[in-house]
C-alpha cells in the first residue's frame, strides 16, 4: 500500500458518524493503515539511523570531536542531533506499537 493512500484511507475511516457501507472491496485492510504506517515510518528512521552510523569511522568521528574549528564543531553537532532524532523516532514508533497491541 502506497503511503498516499493512507491518508485517504484514514480520512475516511475518522468520519463521524461512520459510512453505512464503505465504497472499497478491501476497507478491512484500511484498518490497519496507521500501524502499517508506524511500521514504514519506524523501518525510515532505522535505515537513516544505520546509515548515519555506518558512514563514519571511529578515526574520524574523533577527529571532529577533538577540531577546534567552527564549521567541524556544527557539523558534530548536526550529526549528534540527527542520529538523536531517529533515536527518539524509533522509540516513538515502538512506543505507539507496544501501546496498540
């Protein structure tokens, strides 16, 4: 399921009161659209988080520690706060996970 259609899917399964008859052979499925979409969201968040951690050697990430200079020294800091975000993301996303089952 493309994540286009989720938001059409959710729109029509948040009106209220509910259709009488959903229009779409499949709207059983569309129940499940905001856990699948978790799902994608948490399977992004790994990804970008892996490949921050896999481009960067040990050698180098100390010496953009250790740098004196400015540009070096944001730079570490957007790439502590990226790899901090897709943390916070995959927690997130096992969170509201754990709290559906």
């Amino acid at each position: 399921m493309a994540s286009c259609q989720y938001t059409q899917y959710m729109e029509l399964l948040d009106k209220w009161p509910p259709p009488k008859k959903y229009r779409h052979k499949d709207w059983l499925v569309w129940t499940q659209s905001d856990q699948d979409l978790n799902t994608d969201i948490s399977d992004y968040c790994s990804l970008m988080r892996n490949r921050l951690k896999d481009s960067l050697s040990a050698e180098l990430a100390e010496d953009f520690r250790q740098s004196k200079d400015a540009t070096d020294r944001l730079l570490w800091q957007l790439r502590a706060e990226e790899t901090r975000t897709f943390k916070e993301c995959i927690a997130l996303a096992r969170t509201v996970s754990a709290s559906k089952s």
